[in-house]
C-alpha cells in the first residue's frame, strides 16, 4: 500500500476539494496542514510552493488540486466522480469553480498586503468577475439537478462556501437556486467534516 501524503492548508479550498475527493474515494491519505510561505521543504517537490501537493512514497509527486482528485479518482474501485458522459462539461465547470476560488483568494492576499501596497482596481477587478462567475454559474450550470455526485459539484461547493468564507455571501439573495442547491448539499458528511476551522 502507497503512503500518500498530503501538504494541505487549514482553509484552502482547492484542498477541501481534494480531502472531499479521498473521502468519497476512500482513499487513505495523511493529511499535513502547513503554513505555506514558510514550507520551503515543498520546494523540492513543488516549485511553485503551493498546496495541496501529494506525495506518493517520497517517490511521485502529484501538482495541482484537479491532478491530485483525478489520481485519487483512478485508483479508487468507487463510482467515478468524472462521469464519462458529461466528462467535458465537469472539466469546463471544474475550472469555472476554480477561477471563482482563485479570484476569491487573489482578492484576499491583496487585501492583506500593506495599505499602500494595495491596488484598489485590482481588488475590484477580483470582486466583479468572482460575483460575474457566480450569476453565471447560478443561470447555466443544470448538473447541480443530477442525483449522481461528481466532481463538479464538489468544486462548486467549495467554492461558493470559500466565497462565503473569505468574500460575501450577499449573492445568495439573487442566485436563489444555487443558495437553495448549496444549503442542501452543504448537510452531506463530507461537507460538514471538512469545514475549514477559521470559518466555522
Ligand atoms: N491551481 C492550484 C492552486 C493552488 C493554490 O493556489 N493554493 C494556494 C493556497 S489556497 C497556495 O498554495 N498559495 C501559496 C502561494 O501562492 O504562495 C490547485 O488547484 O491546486
């Protein structure tokens, strides 16, 4: 059996997005929550330092959130999650949900840099396509309504709830479907079990 560990943070979601995968997937990892900017050991696995990263017996290493649902999907006997028959259309709606978690999180490191250090556009520019992403997603995507779980749907949740967390939740007022879809989903194991603490 493969040891595979997963360098994870506390409230990422492209990570929740992969700890949600092993779960459903039931594939054993051990998960280890570090601080990013200070991990310099991730360096020699992921050049980009980011996480999550995957290591596969101090031997493989797998880059990137969607790689690493992909792998876990592959060697699991469970149920795809990437449903052959609508495989493009989860692929297009996974990175949707990825470019809403990117925009939520690239609007956050702005704010948190030094005052005079902000851009105020840019800020503005990360607001108006995460919210833009998120009426597009409420009026577009049809496969919230499938009882079959996939992959899309976990993205789409944990952006929505990273946007919730980190941004605003004031696009439930208008995104009536996707709000009433996400507070349904939102009761499954998985979601309650993998709560970032800070949000909580
Ligand atoms: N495309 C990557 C994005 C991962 C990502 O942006 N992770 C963030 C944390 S949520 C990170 O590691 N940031 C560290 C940095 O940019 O220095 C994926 O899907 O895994």
């Amino acid at each position: 059996m493969e040891k595979l560990i997963l360098y994870n943070g506390p409230n990422s979601p492209f990570g929740r997005k992969v700890k949600i995968t092993a779960i459903i997937q039931e594939i054993k990892i051990d998960e280890k929550i570090v601080k990013v900017e200070q991990s310099e050991f991730l360096d020699k696995y992921n050049p980009l330092r980011k996480i999550p990263t995957l290591v596969i017996d101090n031997k493989q290493t797998i880059i990137d959130s969607d790689n690493i649902c992909l792998y876990f999907n592959q060697i699991s006997r469970n149920q795809t999650l990437f449903d052959p028959e609508s495989y493009w259309s989860i692929m297009s709606t996974i990175s949707i949900a990825n470019g809403l978690m990117e925009s939520v999180l690239e609007r956050r490191m702005e704010i948190i840099r030094p005052s005079g250090e902000q851009s105020k556009g840019y800020i503005q520019k990360q607001e108006i396509r995460a919210i833009r992403t998120i009426n597009w997603i409420e009026k577009n995507w049809t496969n919230f309504k499938s009882n079959r779980l996939s992959m899309d749907q976990i993205a789409v949740a944990c952006a929505l709830e990273y946007t919730k967390f980190r941004f605003t939740d004031k696009w439930t007022k208008d995104c009536i479907i996707l709000d009433k879809w996400l507070k349904i989903f939102n009761q499954k194991d998985f979601m309650k079990n993998t709560i970032p603490k800070e949000s909580a």
